[in-house]
C-alpha cells in the first residue's frame, strides 16, 4: 500500500471540502472495500477522508412513510436495530448477512453503496424498495444511482450522507452466498410498497438490476408460483467457477420465489 | 498409569503461548540491522526471458540490492534438487530439469521468482520490485494435463520430450489382465483428484543472517523439517558445510506438507544476506502464497475393477497422470508413485493389482506431499470404485466391504503392491463406525428430509494408510535420496527435570505434551517436569522431521528408546546405591526396587546420586544423558472407517454436511484429546477437498482461485459436529505400539462424503469439489435421463 494522509474532518462541510480541494483524495467508511482494495495496489489515493463517524451521516429514524438511514451507520448496527427491524426487518436481516462480524462492525450503508461491488447486498435492498440516496448536495433515485460494476451516479467528491427507504407493505431478501467469498452469487430482493411491485438481483450480473418480467407476474398476482412460467435468460449474466451464467440463472428463479415466500 | 502418562488428556503444553498471542514465528522474530526482501514474481505461466533491468529499482529509496538468475550463475549456486529418484517402465531414470531459486532462462508458472529486491524497509522493497522491468516473449502456456501430453504441446523444459517426467508401473500386469479375463464384471471409472492449495494460516517466512567474522550462516525458517533444509543448503544450494549453518524453525503456523520442501525463498534470503552482510527477511504475502506454497494431489485416472459373481475383488488396475506443476518439488516424484500405488490393496483382499502412472510437467505451481500424500488419491480411487461396483452388481455397500475386508487372523498381510500390512482390525472399526453413525437407522431419516424436501444422503469409506514414515533400506531401494530414521536425546537434569531434545518438528501436532507425556509414563514424574526442544540444529542431533504421521511413530520410539537407556544407567546406580545386584533391581512409578525386600530409591535420589556421584559405581560415567535414533522396521498401518450423512437442497444444489462418524485405529492412543484434535483437522480438510477446495486454472495458466475470494477453505459453518472413536490394534514393530493419526483424517473422509452425495442424488459418481452447480447440474442430468 501506498503512503497516504488521512484527515479526521469535524463536519460534513469540511470533509466535502477536503474531498474538492484534493482530488486525489477518498471519502473513508468503513475501509471494507476501500483498504483490501488498497492494499492490491489497485487504488492509491493521496488522501483518506474519515466521513463515517460525521454526526450528519448517523442515526436512524423512521420519518413518514419512510424510514431513513445514516450512510455512517454499520452494517452490524442496521441489522440490530429496533426501528429497521419493526419498519423493513427484510432490510435489517440482509444487513446482518453482511460479510462476518468484523466487516459488520465496521463496513457501513454509504461505502456499500458507494463502492457498488456488483456482488454487494445492499444495492439489491435500495432498487428494490425504490429508495433515495442522499448526498451533501441532492437526492438519487436508486433507478439512477446505480451504473453497473462499480459506478455510480456519485461525484468524485460527493458523499452520501443517509438513505431514504420507502417503507414496503411486503419485503424480503433471498441471498445465495459464493462458497468461497460470501457475497451474493445471487441475491434477490422482492418488495411490494409505495413505489409499486419491484424485484432486484444482485451478483448475478455486471451490477445490480431490476427483473422487469418478474415484477410484472408478481404485480398480477404475490405469489410464489407466480413465477412459475417466468424463464431467466443466461445472456449476459456472470460466470466464474463457481457459477456459470446458467446456474446464475436459475437461481435467480429459485431465490425470487423463497424471496416472495417469506415476504408472505 | 503415570499422572499424565499415555492415554491421558493432557492439556496441552503450548497452548498458553499460542492462545495469548506469545508465540514466536519467523516474521516475530527481528534481527539486528534486517532488511528486508520482495520477489519479483512472472505474470505469465510460460514465457522467455529476455531481458531483466533492474537500474530504475536499483535507484529507489532504501534499496539495498537487486539480484537476478544472473547474480545466482555467477555465483553457482541455487539449484533446488529433487529428493527422490524414479525410474520408468523401460528402465530409464526420470527427467530432472533441475530447478533455480531464481529463473533466468525462461518462466513456467504464474509466481516464478525472477529476482529479489532488497531493501531497508517491506514497502521500499515493493515499491522497488514494482520498478524491475522484465521483456517476456510469451510462450503456449501448458495447463491441463491431457493439453501438456497432446502431440506438438509447447514443452515446459526441454529435455521433458512429451512434458513426461517418468512414466512408471507397479504390480503384476500378466496375473492382473488375467484377473480381469475371468472376471464376472468389470467395473470402470475415470475421476479426478482435484488440485488443493494448502493455506497455512502462517504464510511460508525466512530471515538469512550472515556473520562475516566467523562465517556463519543462520536460517530462520517456517519448516517441518530444520535439519533437513540444513543438509540441501549445504549439499546442494548454498554449498557451505553444515558446522557453518545453523537453521531454527521456531514456532510454525501449520504446514500439512507445505513446508517440507526447500524453497527457492529461503535459500535466497540466506545467499542475499551473505552477499550484502546483513540479515534478509522475507515473509509470504497470502497472495504469494497461492501462487507459491506447494499444491496438492491433482491426479487425472482411468481405473478398473474385477468381480467375481458373489462380488469379491479379483484385480484393480488404474493408470494415472500425475501434475508435477512446473519443477519437481522435493517429494513429488513418490508421491503418486511409492505414496499412492502401494495403497491399492485399501483394506481388501484383491490379489492383482497393476498401476501405471505418468508424471506431467506443466506450466503451474509445483506440486508435492499434501497431508496425506498419495494415500487420499490411492483412497479415493479404491473406494469410489467400491461404491460404483455395489451399486453396478446390486449389492450393498456394506456388504461388498465385509466381503472383501482382510480377516483380522490374516495379519501380518502381504499385498500385491509390495507393502506388509503388520497389524489391523478392520471389521472392528467398521462395526464400531456402523454403531456410531446409526447406519441402520439411515432410512427413517431420509424419509424425514425427503419430507422437509431435502435429500439425504449416506456415505462410507473403509480405509488403510501407510505412514510411520519409513525403514531407510526401503526408501533407498525405492530411490529416496535420503533415510527417514529419527534422533532423540534425553538429559535429566541434576534435581531431576528432564529436557527432551527430538529431530520432529511440532507444526500443530502437539509434541510438546505427547512427547512430554512418554517421559512421564517411563520415569513417573509430572509432565511439568519435562520439556521438549525442537526445531533448531544447533539443539537437536541430526534427523528428518515431521511428515507421513511419522513423528511418534519413528521419533516417539526413539525418545523411549533413550528414555530406555536412562533407565537402564539409572538401574547401575541403584544397585550400587542399595547394595544389590543389578539383575534385582526393578524400575516402576518412579521408584527403583529390589525385588523381594522393600528397599528402593526413588528417581530423583538416582539422578541425583548421577550428578553427584559420591557414592557410585566404579565403572560407571557420572550424569544421566541419553541418545538414541530409530529406523523404523517398517511403515505403520492406520486403518479406520468414515460415514458421512449429508443433506441436499434439489433447487439449488447445496449440500450440507449433517453428520460425520470417524472411527480410526491408529494404534495405541498417547493423548486422546490430541487425537480428536488430528482427525477434526483431518476431516475438515478432507471435507474441503470433497465439497469446497479446487485450484483453478484458466488456460492462460493464470490462476483463478488466487485468494479466498475464489478459494473455499471450510468454515465452521460447513462443517458438522463430528463423532469420533477409535479402535486400537498396536503395531507390532514399534514398542509404543503407535502408527499415527496426524493423516487419517484427510484421508479416510472425501470418499464418504462423496459416496453420500451421489446416495442423496442418486448418481454413479461426481468429481470434486461436489459444488452447488455441479450437484445441481448431476440432479438434472439424472432427471433427464
Ligand atoms: C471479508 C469481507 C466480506 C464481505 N462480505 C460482504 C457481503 O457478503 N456482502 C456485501 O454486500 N459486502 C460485503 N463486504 C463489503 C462490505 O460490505 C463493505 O463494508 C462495503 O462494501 C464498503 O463499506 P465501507 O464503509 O467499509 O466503505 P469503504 O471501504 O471505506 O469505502 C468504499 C468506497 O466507498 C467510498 N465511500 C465510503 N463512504 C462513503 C460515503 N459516505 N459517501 C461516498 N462515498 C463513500 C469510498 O471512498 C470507497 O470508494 C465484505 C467485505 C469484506 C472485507
């Protein structure tokens, strides 16, 4: 790894600051994705900008109809708290899937989304349940955050500071874990709620996506087996050895359907 | 028996320092001046080299030096040998390409070290290794062994006409095709034993140190087997004499045969630390690891089994290619050959057995002895044939065993395939493993998950191994280049403490309570009272280390032999001490009697009387110091039975393991607990390799499965709660009556887990790893057909 500095900022103003007056500089999580990615020599910022611990980016409350999310909070603390797990226990459940204990304790909502590994569970919760990102300077739809392997609609020196999650009447998430890393071979996350009947795979292809054949069966009729006749196409989808884009596939039929079965 | 005498479970000794991070592995340790090593390792599986420029490295900051294959031919050293010697079929001797610590000719494997860079700190090393620029001129990378023997396939080193090591036979063919001409049925089948990578949780590590006054040369190192990689240093890469070098394998996290081997590393860092005069540490990034570290197994075979019409085995025939990987790496050359077609037998009665194997060079990793060692690959090979016979005659599975099983009255056995198995009781660990496991119960219990919509499966493997590792007549007429005796030396110190000094190595094993444990046994005194040294030559006496299972088996017998020889000291002085007759005197619980009157010395006052020898016999040596080597008589025979139950998801092909029996004899049991201790470890990764654990290649040569994101190692979570038991018939030729435990594990497991896979679904055979899509891909083919 690279030398770097790294900067403690007191305020959301000032971290944005540092971010634009250095351009080789990063916004810091949870360093989950940042830090490995570092230490391969594949990123080499200049400097570091601690942003999870900023009082903007904390807390969680439930605001209307929706609830929302600082983009500081760790996964581990999405997933053990009361309000995420009475307004979306889907949303808390995936959190608590997350990696292992240690990535939990430190890997936060903001840097997931950020990064966009197309492998990652949240992105799936957040096109799913129609969410909006937002940022120090505006509010994302999820329909335009994400923009496949690894980007997104983010600036450079843009940070996102919470999440707002319309809450679903029905909601669950369906994870395939990789045998070797964990994250999602296939995961699917089904939702029925304000922002209508929606279905998101993630680790399936180049980034997460809405599978709009499924919504539509399911839009007919929530149900299980109203997937029955709805076929996934391979084309396109990922392959490594642990997964051929055909077994991707399928899975993601299988995933939807327990997905839709334990929404209920 | 002695307090914490054999068959107690002593806690174990090392733990304290293990369990509250005060251990001392190589990358603890921090010599005065050290600087520090990277390699510069080739990004192409195969390619020439044609130029290294190493001026823009060697102008960075802190940079020390840069060395090259150059720098090594200049200096003649660093050709790593082979440590054993096969010949083929026709006669002739294998090919032996030889192996430099740093390439200069061309590279052949994703890894290959090309040059060092050294420097003051580790990240001024690698940001100077990132600066040597090396021109490649890509050659045909040759990756998967049927590609490597193809006709007109790029060669991997020259001389290796059809990238052909050797290409080597065992057994008797006439007498074995003639089993297979009278034969009732034939049963065929082609499988592969996947490629693992061992993942030590300490990565390989080694500081060179150089004394320019006296010449010494001192090397830590993350090895098995000190002594050993002292002897290759001085005798082939170094050239220095032994008395000049001294190599300490301090504590070491796990090897599992990884860290036998002579790595080009080490041997660098030593030779680097020569030239520039100061100490040189390199230690193995995970990544370096994958790509560096030994591999395992990685067998591709053909092979047959005979049956007469009641299904008893008349002949087994197999032919086997081999991967060497790139080089040929200590061991490789027996592995496949004297560490696998001796075990063709199993624990059956086949009379005819004939195995040809053919050793590949290709243009991966170097593979070697990985726990276990040709034992699984001959394991598998045997009883996934076992299975696929019962299940093509319509027998059960049992039964076919039972049937087959050597009679516990028919030891000693002699195989086909050379070796004499001395002891054993199979049909014991197989009725105790039936018990265990519930085998009779099995149906119900697939009824039950059926209902759950789960399918359940059941698996059995009954299994033999050699280890105890091994008479050294045997390994030099099988063409071993070395002998595989052990060395002890036991001193009992004046008020009565006693250090063990053993040539073993403990990498996880628990030598220093087991071993402590046999002092307690023979001398009566507390396992507290005694100490084990080992992993240092300038400690211990020459010796061979710890692999095969052999360290209690061939180094255990010799520390009880020179325990024996204390003894027999300390019976002179108390005669003397009593006024008796030697030929009275009894040694037990500690205390020296004399038969017939209740006088007697206790052990302390003999020792005692040893080092202050007042009063003590005329012609006797005072102290109280022995040693001893073994050579054993011959391998030892663990034996036991596996039976794994597993549970499959039909939609998506997970298969979770819900229950593992492993019943093993592995002879008289020195420390129970350490024993559990071996065949969990085992098993785990013998349900790695069954269900999880592959190397993969894509046809670059670049390894794919280069980091645990691509690499399943178990998880607790994939594993289940075992139940383990043992059976114990002693080994004749040892006096502990010991064979070994440290193998048994990894051996005895992947065919049962397995065998329960294709029960659940209801298929002939799966290769491994059974991966969720492969056993969701198998669940659809059957349907289909
Ligand atoms: C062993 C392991 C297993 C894992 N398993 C899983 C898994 O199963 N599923 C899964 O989804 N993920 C998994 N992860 C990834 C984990 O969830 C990461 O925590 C997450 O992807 C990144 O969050 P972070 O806070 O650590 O971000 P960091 O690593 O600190 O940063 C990641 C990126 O986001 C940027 N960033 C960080 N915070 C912000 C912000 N507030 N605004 C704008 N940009 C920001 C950074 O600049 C960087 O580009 C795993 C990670 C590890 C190490």
């Amino acid at each position: 790894m690279q030398d770097f500095s790294f900067h403690k900022p007191q305020n959301l103003a000032a971290a944005v600051d540092t971010l634009k007056k250095r351009p080789e500089a990063k916004a810091l999580g949870g360093g989950q994705s940042l830090i490995p990615v570092m230490k391969l020599g594949l990123a080499a910022p200049s400097d570091l900008v601690s942003v999870a611990g900023l009082a903007e980016l904390r807390g969680i409350k439930v605001d209307g109809k929706e609830l929302v999310v600082g983009a500081g909070m760790t996964h581990a603390e999405v997933a053990d708290s009361a309000e995420v797990k009475k307004a979306i226990p889907a949303l808390a459940a995936l959190a608590g899937h997350i990696g292992d204990a240690q990535v939990r304790n430190r890997g936060t909502l903001g840097g997931s989304l950020a990064h966009d590994d197309p492998a990652a569970d949240y992105p799936a919760a957040v096109l799913a349940l129609g969410a909006t990102v937002v940022t120090d300077r505006r509010k994302i739809a999820a329909d335009d955050f994400f923009r496949g392997l690894y980007q997104t609609a983010l600036g450079a020196d843009e940070i996102v500071t919470s999440v707002r999650f319309p809450i679903p009447e029905k909601a669950a998430y369906a994870k395939f874990a990789h045998p070797a890393s964990k994250f999602a071979l296939v995961g699917v996350m089904v939702a029925k709620g304000p922002a209508g009947v929606r279905v998101a795979v993630t680790g399936a292809g180049p980034g997460v996506f809405r599978q709009a054949d499924m919504e539509r069966a399911l839009g007919g009729r929530w149900a299980a087996d109203a997937l029955a006749g709805v076929a996934v196409k391979a084309e396109g989808l990922n392959a490594d050895p642990y997964g051929s884009a055909e077994y991707r596939a399928h899975l993601i039929g299988v995933m939807a359907r327990r997905a839709v079965a334990a929404a209920g | 028996m002695a307090q914490g005498g054999i068959g107690s479970s002593v806690k174990r000794k090392e733990d304290a320092r293990f369990l509250t991070g005060r251990g001392t592995y190589v990358d603890d340790i921090v010599r005065p001046g050290q600087t520090h090593a990277v390699f510069v390792r080739s990004p192409h599986a195969h390619a020439k080299i044609k130029a290294v420029k190493t001026a823009e490295a060697l102008k960075a900051p802190g940079v020390v030096a840069v060395l090259t294959g150059a720098d090594l031919a200049a200096d003649k050293v660093g050709n790593l040998p082979a440590g054993w010697l096969i010949h083929s079929k026709d006669g002739t001797p294998m090919v032996e390409p030889g192996h430099m610590a740093l390439v200069a000719d061309k590279v052949r494997h994703v890894g290959d070290q090309v040059a060092v860079v050294v420097a003051e700190t580790k990240d001024q090393a690698r940001e100077a290794a990132a600066l040597v620029e090396v021109d490649y001129e890509p050659l045909p990378a040759m990756v998967g062994l049927a590609q490597a023997i193809a006709p007109g396939a790029a060669l991997v080193h020259d001389q290796a006409k059809a990238n052909t090591c050797y290409d080597w036979h065992l057994g008797d063919k006439a007498a074995t095709d003639a089993a297979f001409a009278k034969a009732h049925k034939v049963v065929t089948l082609d499988l592969v034993n996947n490629r693992l990578i061992p993942n030590a949780i300490e990565p390989r590590a080694a500081i060179g140190e150089f004394d320019r006054v006296t010449g010494d040369l001192t090397l830590y190192t993350t090895s098995q087997n000190p002594h050993l990689i002292r002897l290759l240093l001085s005798a082939f890469t170094m050239g220095v004499p032994e008395h000049k070098l001294r190599v300490v394998a301090p504590d070491v996290g796990g090897g599992f045969g990884s860290k036998i081997f002579h790595y080009a590393e080490e041997f660098v860092t030593l030779w680097a630390a020569r030239r520039i005069g100061r100490p040189v540490k390199w230690t193995a990034t995970r990544s370096e690891a994958f790509m560096s570290d030994a591999h395992g197994r990685d067998h591709v075979t053909h092979c047959e089994l005979a049956l007469d019409k009641e299904g008893r085995f008349l002949g087994l025939r197999e032919r086997t290619l081999a991967n060497m990987g790139a080089y040929l790496s200590q061991f490789a050359p027996s592995v496949p050959t004297y560490l696998h077609a001796t075990l063709l037998a199993g624990c059956y009665t086949t009379p005819a057995i004939y195995s040809e194997v053919r050793a590949v060079f290709t243009n991966t990793v170097p593979v070697d002895a990985y726990r276990g060692a040709g034992r699984p690959e001959a394991t598998y090979l045997i009883e996934r044939l076992v299975d696929v016979a019962a299940r093509e005659m319509g027998m059960d599975r049992v039964d076919i065993r039972r049937k087959n099983l050597i009679p516990k009255d028919k030891f000693p056995y002699q195989t086909p395939v050379a070796l004499q198995y001395d002891s054993g009781d199979y049909q014991a660990t197989l009725d105790a493993a039936l018990k265990k496991a519930d085998w009779a119960g099995f149906e119900k219990r697939r009824a039950e998950a059926k209902a759950r919509g789960k399918l359940r499966g059941i698996g059995i493997s009954t299994y033999v191994e050699a280890c105890g590792i091994a008479p050294s007549a045997v390994v030099g007429a099988l063409g071993g280049r070395v002998g595989l005796w052990e060395s002890a030396h036991v001193r009992v110190h004046p008020t009565g403490s006693i250090t063990i000094f053993t040539g073993a190595h403990s990498h996880g094993q628990s030598h220093e309570t087991t071993f402590a444990q046999l002092a307690a046994e023979k001398l009566g005194v507390s396992t507290d009272q005694v100490e084990v040294v080992h992993g240092d030559t300038a400690k211990s006496a020459f010796a061979m280390g710890t692999y095969g299972s052999r360290s209690l088996a061939v180094g255990g017998t010799a520390i009880v032999n020179a325990i024996d020889k204390i003894i027999a000291k300390g019976k002179k002085i108390a005669a003397h001490l009593l006024e008796a007759s030697e030929g009275d005197v009894d040694f037990k619980d500690g205390k020296f009697t004399v038969r017939g009157t209740d006088r007697a010395k206790a052990f302390g006052e003999v020792v005692l009387a040893a080092y202050i020898p007042h009063k003590y016999p005329a012609n006797l040596e005072p102290g109280l110091e022995e040693s001893a080597v073994y050579d054993p008589k011959n391998f030892t025979f663990p034996a036991g039975c596996h039976i794994c139950e597993v549970e499959i998801d039909p939609d998506t092909g997970v298969t979770q393991v819900i229950a593992f029996t492993a019943v093993d004899d592995v002879g008289t049991v020195i420390n129970p607990m350490v024993v559990e201790g071996q065949v969990h470890g085992g098993v785990a990764q013998g349900i790695g390799q069954a269900l999880l654990e592959g190397a993969q290649y894509d046809d670059q040569g670049q390894l794919l499965s280069g980091s645990f994101l691509g690499y399943t190692m178990p998880r607790a979570g994939d594993l289940p709660s075992y139940q383990v038991g043992t059976e114990v018939t002693a080994c004749t030729h040892n006096p502990l009556g010991v064979k070994g435990v440290g193998e048994v594990g990894a051996i005895g497991s992947p065919p049962a887990v397995i065998g329960a896979v294709c029960d659940a679904i209801g298929v002939r055979h799966i290769e491994m790893p059974a991966t969720p899509e492969r056993v969701w891909r198998a669940i659809r083919d059957a349907k289909k057909a």
